[in-house]
C-alpha cells in the first residue's frame, strides 16, 4: 500500500532532525501506522532501527548488537557478547561522530517488561553518550499505557528529555479519499468500516467490491480482521472483559453513563476509569453539545464508539459469531442489505462532514474560523432536536449550522427551512451563543435541487458542500 498523508508529523521529524540532541516519542493505537511512518522518514538517512519484542533482556542486547552490526559494517559486533546496554549505545555513539544518525526504538514497552530500569538505563545513555554525538532517539510504542508512564509522565527518568512527541492518530477521510481510486459515496463506505486506520485500508484496495472484502477480511473466521477486538483489547490489559462489555454496551445504545452502569451493574465512579481508558486510546469517545461551555463537567456527555471499526464489528459481526463460526455469512449479508448505508454509513457520514467542513476552513474555501467543531442535541441524543455540524468561530461571533444527508437523490430546500428553524426554536442556542450570527450549511453526496441552489445564491443563503467540495 502507497504511503498516504502524514505530511505535518513527516515535517515535524525532520525539523527535529535537523536541530542537535533530538529525542522524539511517538505513540498511537495499534495498527495506526507508526513503524510506516518511521520508516518512511529514515529514507535516505543513516539510521540504526529496532523492533523489541517480548523476550529475555539478553536476547534484545543481542539483537540490537546485531542491528547495529550490520549498519556500520563492523561484523565483530554480532559476534560480541555485550551485558550492558551503555555498551551499545556507545558504540552507536562513537560511529563517525560528525555525521548524523538516527536510533529508533520501537515497541519500546517491551524494553520496559523485560527490564523495569530501563528507562533509566537509557536516561543515563542520553545524558553521557547520545545528547552530543549527533543522534537523535526516536521512543515507539503501542502500548499507550505504559508509553504515557515511562516515556512521557512526569514520574518517568526520561521525563524532560523529549524534544517532541507525536500522537499518531488514524488518517483523516479527506487524505485517504484524496489517495483513492473510488468514487465518494464508495469511499466514505469504505472508511465507515476502516476509520481511516491504515493496516485496515491494508485489505480494502480500490477495484474490489466492499461486500466481497469484508466476506474475506472480517466475516470469515480466517481472516485477518474476524477477531482483531479481541486482539487489540487484550494487548492493553488483562481486564479486557470490562473493556469489551463496555464497548457492547456503548454499541447496543448505551450513551449515557448512567445507563451504562446500569446494563453493567457497576457504580459510575467504577466506570470512570475504564473510560478514561479507552478513550485514551481512541476507541471511544466522549461528546457534549457544542453549546457546553465545560465539556468536561457536563451532564449532557454520551460516549460513542469512535474507532469505525469496532463500530462495524459490534454492529455485524459480534452478534452473529455463532452463525459466523459455522461459515454462516449470509445472516450477516442481509443485515448489511438492510441497513449498512441507510444507518451505519450515514452515521459514519456525518463525522466526515465535520471533518470536510474543518478541511474547507483550513483551506480557506469557507469563510469561517473553527474555535469548536462537534454537533448538538438539546436534551437525550435519540429523541430531541439535533444538528450534525455545529461549530463555533469566537473571533467573527459566529455559528455554523449543518446538515448532513447520505442520500441517493439531491436535497431539496425543506431540509434548510427545517434546519433554521431548529436554531430558531432553540433557547439554549441562542443563551449560548447570545449576538452571535449563523451560517447555515447543507452536506450531501447527491448534489442539490435547483431550488435550494438558487437559495443559496441568495444573501445569508446556506452553504452547499457537494462531496468535499462548496457547490
């Protein structure tokens, strides 16, 4: 698969490698792309790479001895029977001293299982030997966890030796779109399933229908997605269980905390934690209306799932594991026929509005500077008004108000009538935002009537966006 997007994080590496004594920690996910984006930064650039895995110490010295063999041509060093990690990196330190050289340790959580001092081993190897030999560190890992307490907290020895750290998260629809063979209705279908995480874009290329790669990749017990749950969860903490019931639970319709203790029998406050968690790494995520001044302490919070797939898996595929395991796929088939675009890539849709809308901004192609950008309900998320994009621009005292529509046939002026009046009616819109004007939008994959595009030619008329593009 092409290399695809991370321009700004590429940029900030080499800017880093530019600059003397550079130590950089980059974490994210599993599977978000951050061996491919390591990889694709040391082209060209003499680099000493190293993927721990979980073994004894011994085993990884030994290994990295070989690594650091075979990039300086010294064969005596596979040889070599080093027992101090200061060795090694001396070694590195010293090899011609005026040319730049870059030393990746990758999965660098499992350096820490095998040897809980390690991070202060390698605080001590910074200091001495690499801060001022013309090397600069690059930290990886998966594990958030243990990356967050031993190469960023306060509490780690490494903690104020890092020069920039870089958060990977999953690509963006419009880098992946951009990157594609496909139309757009295809494309946001495909990133519905894939959220934009890259390994997943793996088995999804273009020329191939969608129905038929998720046969192969997630409905069949052998492939390669059919249990990644399971996998991803558990590689973070034996009490996976929680984690998994808990994101069934959010699947099934459980937004509120409370409704979620609940279904779970637990207290919230032993919720809270586990949460906090998974949010963390990405798989769900904690909304509040735009119109709430403190996100953080408001009762109006729903947690969603935020990672597409896991959202596809608990939609289609963990409720039909039985049937699945018995190479039953069609069950699943039908339940795709019967709703797959009309809910779930719709709802996917409307995320990636938010994201186009953000894109356009940037790019100067909407007249408006996003302070916020999320979405509003007035009360309980399923029942009451709704609005798919809300954003806010403090500095023009502005508000932006859109509407989303995965449909096959162009929208029609009522559904901007109605999206005025929900603004209208709203008390706690207009408390919120008090002299603040509105910019109305209206997103859609199949374009505009004449009607609505002739209002919007109009004065205050709203803006259309057609794909990802202003109509």
């Amino acid at each position: 698969m092409q290399f695809i997007g991370r321009q700004a994080e590429l940029a900030k590496l080499n800017e880093e490698y530019s600059r003397d004594g550079s130590f950089v920690v980059i974490y994210g996910r599993r599977r978000v792309g951050k061996t491919t984006l390591i990889k694709e930064f040391l082209k060209g650039k003499r680099a000493f790479y190293f993927l721990a895995t979980e073994e004894l110490e011994g085993q990884s010295m030994k290994r990295l001895s070989g690594v650091v063999a075979r990039a300086t041509g010294n064969s005596l060093l596979q040889k070599a029977a080093f027992g101090d990690w200061l060795d090694l990196f001396q070694v590195i330190a010293e090899y011609r001293p005026k040319e730049k050289k870059v030393l990746v340790l990758d999965e660098f959580p499992y350096l820490v299982r095998a040897n809980p001092a390690f991070p202060s081993i390698l605080q001590n190897a910074w200091d001495e030997l690499l801060k001022d030999s013309a090397v600069m560190v690059i930290l990886c890992g998966s594990l958030m966890g243990m990356m967050q307490k031993h190469a960023l907290s306060y509490d780690s020895p490494l903690y104020g030796r890092r020069t920039a750290q870089i958060r990977l998260v999953p690509l963006p629809f419009t880098e992946v779109y951009a990157a594609q063979d496909l139309t757009f209705s295809e494309a946001v279908e495909q990133y519905s399933v894939t959220g934009g995480v890259p390994k997943y874009l793996e088995f999804f290329q273009d020329g191939q229908g969608l129905r038929r790669q998720l046969m192969d990749t997630v409905l069949s017990k052998n492939g390669f997605l059919y249990e990644e749950p399971y996998f991803l969860l558990k590689s973070e903490s034996m009490a996976a269980v929680n984690y998994f019931s808990i994101i069934k639970a959010i699947a099934d319709g459980s937004h509120k905390l409370g409704k979620l203790a609940g279904v779970l029998g637990q207290e919230t406050s032993a919720l809270t934690p586990y949460l906090a968690t998974l949010a963390d790494l990405g798989f769900i995520e904690k909304q509040t209306p735009v119109t709430e001044k403190n996100p953080e302490k408001s009762r109006k919070g729903l947690y969603f799932i935020a990672d597409g797939f896991l959202r596809f898996w608990f939609r289609y595929v963990y409720p039909y594991k039985g049937e699945l395991e018995l190479d039953n796929r069609q069950i699943v088939l039908d339940e795709l026929d019967k709703d797959f675009v009309e809910r779930f890539a719709a709802f996917a849709y409307e995320d990636i509005c938010r994201e186009i809308f953000a894109s356009l901004c940037r790019k100067g192609e909407v007249d408006f500077l996003p302070s916020r950008i999320g979405s509003y309900w007035s009360n309980d998320y399923d029942n009451d008004t709704q609005i798919d994009v809300m954003a806010v621009d403090h500095r023009n005292r502005r508000i932006f108000a859109g509407e989303c529509k995965y449909h096959k046939k162009p929208v029609d002026a009522p559904v901007y009538f109605a999206l005025k009046e929900k603004v209208a009616v709203s008390r706690e819109i207009r408390s919120a935002f008090p002299g603040y004007g509105v910019v109305y939008g209206v997103f859609s994959r199949s374009g505009f009537t004449p009607r609505l595009t002739e209002l919007a030619r109009e004065s205050g008329g709203p803006i259309l966006i057609q794909e990802a593009h202003v109509v």
